[in-house]
C-alpha cells in the first residue's frame, strides 16, 4: 500500500529540525527577568501566544529556538529545545547542523492540522493539550542527537549523562507549560476508541487493489464508509477509515486544506448542483477514495469491490 503523496504536517515537523540550524542567534538569554516558580529561577521564552519556562540551572547547557512566523497548513512550530554542546559541535563539523542537538520541542496545530495528524500518524509528536482555538504537540527526535566533534560517543561519560537528564527535562517543561498557559490536558484516547467517525448509516465494502489486472483476491482493504453531512439518498458518502487484512485501521480525513467537516458540506451542497452525484453511493465514494487519498496508485474498477453482508445500518 503506498502512503500519502503529501505529508504536510510531517514536512513541517521536519522543518522544526532543521529550523535552528547554523549562525541562528543564540536565545538563551532572557526574554524577561528571571522568575521564582515555586522556589526555582526559571527563563520565560515566548512564541506564538505560548509562555514556555525553562530552569535556569539548565541555562548553560540549552539552546532554545523560538518561532514567531505564520503557521503553514494549520501547524506552527512554537519552540525547538537542544543541547548547546551537540549543536555547537555540528556547527563546527557540518555545513547544516541537520537537527544535532535536538532534545524536545512544542507546536500548536488547528483542527485541519490535527485531522492530518491523525491521519498520517507521524513519529515525533504528540498531542497532549488544547485551548478553545489550537491543539498542543511535545515533539521529540526519533533517533538520538547527541553529537560531539568527530561523531564520537562515550556513553560512560559525563556528557553522555548530563545528555540524559536533559532529555527528561521535556515531561517537567511540558507539565510546566500546561498549566503556566490555562490549557486543558488532551488525549487521542476519546477518538481511537469511538467505533465509527461519524454516527449514522456505514456500509463496509472490500477493496481488492489487484483484482481488476490479474483476479487476484489475496489482498484486500475492508473500507468502512459512512455519511458525515446528511443521512438517506441525497446524502453523500466517504471513506472514514480503512483496515487491512491484519486489522490495522487507517483513519481518514480529506488533505484539502480545511477540516473535513467544512470540505465534505461543500461537496454535500456540490452535489445538489449536479457535481460529484458519484459520492451519492457507496460504491462511487469508494472509488472517489481510491483515486484521492494517496493511498492507492490508479482508478478502481468497479469489479475490485465486494459488498460486505448486513453493513448498513
């Protein structure tokens, strides 16, 4: 199965890495003068609406990044955290200091960034807070950056330690920056564990992407549909997940740049005027689906699909 041919949320991940790189200036000093939180002196930094505390017997050891720049497809990295030492190490080695350093990091995403998130499921990232407009994701290198001059690692040194206690600065700084910024604790747990995206009618129909050029019938993807804006005949249908033959479930929402509330109103109203009448039926949703969500390469046949018994509701 082919994955998405744009990974939006995970490029600007991507970008937070590589966002602090050589000859940025150092921000290590204080934004404002440093602050007694409960008993400990800590340096406030500030981004995108977002008060972020760091303890200042940390101060010489971090270098924090901070962006104030407009977000791009709903997401917005708001503080890069690294060790000074590994950044300043693969400043002297490299050209592009390529992430060395990384230790965690915070960003704010709309609902369309969070929808894409849930989508793809990026390494990296995860979401843990929210306020009445964004959702809050720490972010974390998925290797280690720890680097010294010369790429050589000593996991028995002192370096290698005070590497380690930096790392697990991220929970308290995080804990920290919830409650510092009135923001509600967050979890995926409430959408995972619904059984259907959205309520109504859903038909289950079986994908058989090498039925149509060979009549192969091994593999397969159980595509669950449902109507997401008005149930009965005019109402359209979509593709709200998809399982494979192990029984993963691939959640969907629709890369168009808005939530998928906003985008299938649209096409709900489009049809009414005569436009995608396809997505009147599960069938035509379905292939709509296979031809725009970037898992699949190609057009479907209408062969490649099997109606699963007593799925509608």
């Amino acid at each position: 199965m082919n994955r998405f041919a744009s990974f939006s949320l995970v490029l600007s991940f991507l970008l937070t890495l590589t966002a602090c790189g050589k000859n940025l200036p150092d921000t290590r000093q204080p934004e404002e003068p440093p602050q007694e939180d409960g008993g400990e002196e800590v340096t406030v930094y500030h981004s995108g609406g977002v008060e972020m505390a760091l303890p200042n017997r940390y101060a010489n050891q971090l270098t924090v990044c901070t962006n104030e720049g407009e977000a791009e497809n709903g997401f917005q990295t708001l503080f890069s955290v690294y060790e000074t030492a590994s950044l300043q190490a693969a400043e002297a080695d490299f050209d592009d200091t390529n992430g060395f350093g990384f230790l965690f990091g915070f960003a704010a995403l709309d609902q369309t960034a969070l929808e894409q998130f849930l989508s793809t499921l990026p390494p990296g990232m995860d979401i843990f807070a929210q306020d009445e407009n964004r959702y809050y994701a720490y972010t974390y290198p998925t290797d280690v950056q720890f680097y010294r001059r010369g790429g050589e690692v000593d996991t028995g040194s002192e370096d290698w330690k005070n590497w380690q206690t930096l790392n697990d600065l991220g929970g308290e700084v995080q804990a920290d920056l919830t409650g510092r910024n009135g923001l509600q604790p967050f979890t995926m747990d409430a959408f995972f564990e619904q059984e259907f995206t959205y309520d109504g009618d859903h038909v289950y129909l079986n994908y058989y992407p090498n039925f149509a050029s060979g009549g192969d019938d091994q593999e397969f993807y159980t595509l669950v549909l449902s109507q997401p804006i008005r149930q009965g005949h005019e109402g359209i249908w979509c593709v709200e997940r998809m399982l494979d033959a192990t029984g993963q479930t691939y959640y969907y929402f629709p890369d168009s740049g808005k939530p998928a509330m906003e985008y299938y109103a649209e096409l709900q109203e489009a049809s009414g005027e005569g436009q995608y009448r396809e997505l009147l039926t599960p069938l035509g949703a379905a292939k709509f689906f296979i031809q725009e969500s970037g898992y699949f390469s190609g057009e479907a046949a209408d062969e490649s699909f099997r109606a699963l018994p007593d799925t509608a509701s």
